[in-house]
C-alpha cells in the first residue's frame, strides 16, 4: 500500500464509493490504516485444533484488563480476533452469532466456518460501495473447527477481501509477526508450541522497552468436538513455563 497525502487524494476521499483516477479506494486505505494502529492478535492451526491469542494493551492502571475486548467467542465451535475499532469488531461479532444461530435453528447444525466468514466479509465489502457509509475500521481473524472435522482460519480485512492461512495475525506489526510465524510455524505443531510461537508472534510487536505478560494477552482455543475454551492465566503461565 503506497503512503497517501492530502495533494494526491484531491477529493477522492470524501466519499467511500469513489475511485481515483489511479483506482484506489482512499476510504478502505484509511480503514486498513486504522487496523494497523491495533494491537496485535494472531491465531494459528495446532495439530488438535485452532489456537488464538491476543495483545490487549492496558493504557492505564485504572482500566479493568476484562474489559478490554480482542477475542470473541462466536459460537461453541468458532472463534474471532479483532484489530482496529473495537465498536465496529462488536457490531459484527454481533452480525457472525445472529447468523450462527440462524443457521442453527432454521438447518439444526452448526454453521460452516467458511460460510459464516463469507457471509461477515460480505457485509463489510458491502459498506464500501453505498454512499452514506463508510468501511469497517477493523479486520477480523476467524477460525474454528467444521462438522467434518476439518480446521478452518481466516482473515477478513475492511475492503471484505478475505483469505484461507495455517497461521496469520492482524494489527500493530502484523508484518514482523508474520515474518516470525512463517519463520517458525510448521504443521502439525503441538498445543504447547502453539502458545509459545503465538507469544513469540505478539512479543515482535512490542515497544523495545515493553515486555510480554500474561494480564495483557487472552488466549482460546478450539478442539474438536469441544467447545471453545478461554486459557485462564493461570494455564497460560504453566504452559509459557514448560521448557
């Protein structure tokens, strides 16, 4: 993505739905922008299921870590990470578990995860091509685990382009994360691995003087055939303490 400055936009950016004579869409450039300023998450598929974590910074000692919301859970076999505004990850976080019991109460099964993300991306494409609205300021990673068994992880960026990874992550030093995870992940990782080079992903998004800790990160994951399940501290940090 090329840097934008006032003189080359002109008066392409006023409006979602215009394109620029070089055909650029500056309204979803400035979203992606926004999603760049958000704290990492990243998630990634082990060999038993699908493992998420993400870097909730606290600005300030006053603020309830619990409250500051980065993961999601969608549905007992599917679950979200968000970058970017955290009003728009709610809104449709929101749109994802309406469908979810839709799916479930009009088919009596759980939703594919690949529909569910289709049906998300769709809506957010859809915000940028209407006058009078402008594109979602959040990307979502969304994985979870099918009825045939099969795991599942997408990202969805604020244009609704969406895309099928092994691992990704979104966000603040999305870059050097996914350096770091194409480095280091391989299929077929263990649980326990799986934790660590998630930490490992967040920790390359850091400030030089910041370190990583255990009340700034939430961690999920997803087996098969279970419901999801949110890590308490307590079992992140004896599986960060195993050597």
């Amino acid at each position: 993505m090329y840097p934008i400055s006032r003189a080359q936009t002109g008066a392409y950016d006023r409006v979602a739905t215009m394109f620029s004579p070089d055909g650029r869409l500056y309204q979803v450039e400035y979203a992606s922008k926004i999603v760049e300023q958000g704290t990492l998450g990243a998630a990634l598929i082990y060999n038993k299921g699908v493992l998420f974590g993400a870097d909730k910074k606290v600005s300030s000692p006053l603020i309830l870590s619990e409250s500051i919301e980065k993961l999601f859970v969608v549905d007992d076999h599917i679950g979200a990470i968000s970058s970017g505004l955290v009003g728009d990850a709610r809104r449709l976080v929101q749109i994802a578990r309406q469908e979810a019991q839709g799916n479930q109460m009009y088919y009596e099964e759980p939703i594919e995860v690949e529909a569910l993300v289709k049906k998300v991306s769709g809506i957010m494409q859809l915000f940028t091509q209407y006058g009078g609205m402008r594109p979602f300021g959040v990307s979502l990673i969304i994985g979870g685990i099918d009825n045939s068994s099969e795991k599942k992880l997408f990202e969805a960026e604020p244009s609704g382009a969406l895309a099928e990874y092994k691992a990704v992550a979104i966000g603040k030093g999305k870059k050097e994360a996914m350096k770091f995870l194409e480095k280091n992940y391989r299929e077929g990782i263990s649980f326990d691995e799986g934790v660590k080079l998630l930490t490992g992903a967040i920790e390359t998004s850091l400030e030089e003087k910041e370190k990583i800790d255990v009340n700034r990160v939430d961690f999920a994951f997803i087996e098969d055939g279970k419901k999801i399940k949110v890590m308490n501290k307590n079992e992140l940090k004896a599986v960060l303490s195993k050597k």
